[in-house]
C-alpha cells in the first residue's frame, strides 16, 4: 500500500491553503494510499478532513504521549512521546512519497529530512510559506545541496502534487524492476 506523507504550516491558515490541503488529502484517498500526517491542525488537519471524506485511511503520527492534540479526522492517531523533531523523523521514514503544502520551520526540517532519505518530494509552490521560497534558496532550483541527493518537484495545486507524487513513485517502481534490485 502507497503511504503519502502531506506536510506543511500548523496553526490557523489561509482559506485558500485549507483547500489546496483538503485537495491534496481527498486525492490520496481517491487514488487509494494512505495518508500521513503530523496529526495536528493546519495544513495536517485539512488533509486529513479531506482523506477521511473521501473514505481513505488517516494516520497522525503525534510528537506527544496524549491524543488530544489529535485533529478530529485521524483513524489511527500513533503517539511517540518523541517530541516534533524525532516525530517528524518517524513522518518521513514512514511514508513512501511527501508533499510539502505552505509550511515554516518544522516543515522545512521535514523536508531536509526527506531530502537526506531520498524520498519523493513535491511542493506546492503557490501555497505561500517555505514552499513558496524553497526553488530560489534550492541548488539549481531542485536540489538542496549540490550532492543532488534527490529533486525536489514542483506543482500548483493539491491534486497536481499528488499526481506528480505517484509518478514519481511509478518511475522509482520501474527503476528497480528494470536494474533487478528489490527493496526500497
């Protein structure tokens, strides 16, 4: 089962950012992945109430030891008592592609993690935040270093990231099909 991870600004957002999120969440359901998130508001609970009202599997995986701080749509709320750094190190090794929605700080630090683990990015560059201003501070636009550990893509809209997010996961499919290796 494909595990898209979506990340981005917690807090109260823009009307406009809870669209683009619940989008981005109803087409992961739809396309029949499991969605992961931080578990929190913002950008994690528009995903999240998008998935779940598209019938999909929601999973929060929690900085804390309590589910209180649980958004409302999760089917399975994981607590880690790890604290958001190492929570959002579990985000990313547990899903098999990310999408990057607005976002500050913590989700910039998300992205570098999954830069450094080689997993599937894409941002949606018109949702404001880091997402808006990763490609000018980014390596050749793409990158975030100049080992070009992996390319970072780009899309307009929620369920254009999601589409490019399983094409990119078809194309990792069919590189190890054709070179013979298993395995992720």
């Amino acid at each position: 089962m494909i595990r898209i991870a979506i990340i981005g600004q917690s807090g109260v957002i823009p009307e406009e950012i809870c669209t683009i999120a619940e989008e981005a969440g109803a087409e992961v359901a739809k396309r029949g992945a499991v969605l992961l998130t931080g578990g929190g508001s913002g950008v994690m609970e528009h995903a999240s109430k998008g998935a779940k009202e598209a019938g999909g599997l929601v999973i929060g995986i929690l900085a804390g030891d309590k589910t209180d701080v649980a958004n409302d749509y999760l089917d399975v709320p994981i607590t880690t008592g790890l604290g958001f750094d190492y929570r959002s190190l579990i985000l990313v090794h547990s899903c098999d592609a990310i999408i990057m929605i607005r976002g500050g700080n913590g989700t910039l630090g998300e992205l570098s993690a999954a830069y450094m683990n080689s997993k599937p990015v894409v941002i949606v560059e018109t949702s404001g935040g880091w997402a808006a201003k990763i490609k000018d501070a980014a390596f050749e636009g793409s990158y975030l270093d100049e080992r070009r550990t992996v390319e970072m893509h780009y899309a307009h809209s929620g369920k254009a990231a999601v589409k490019r997010a399983f094409e990119l996961l078809d194309l990792k499919r069919d590189t190890v099909k054709n070179t013979g290796l298993t395995g992720d």
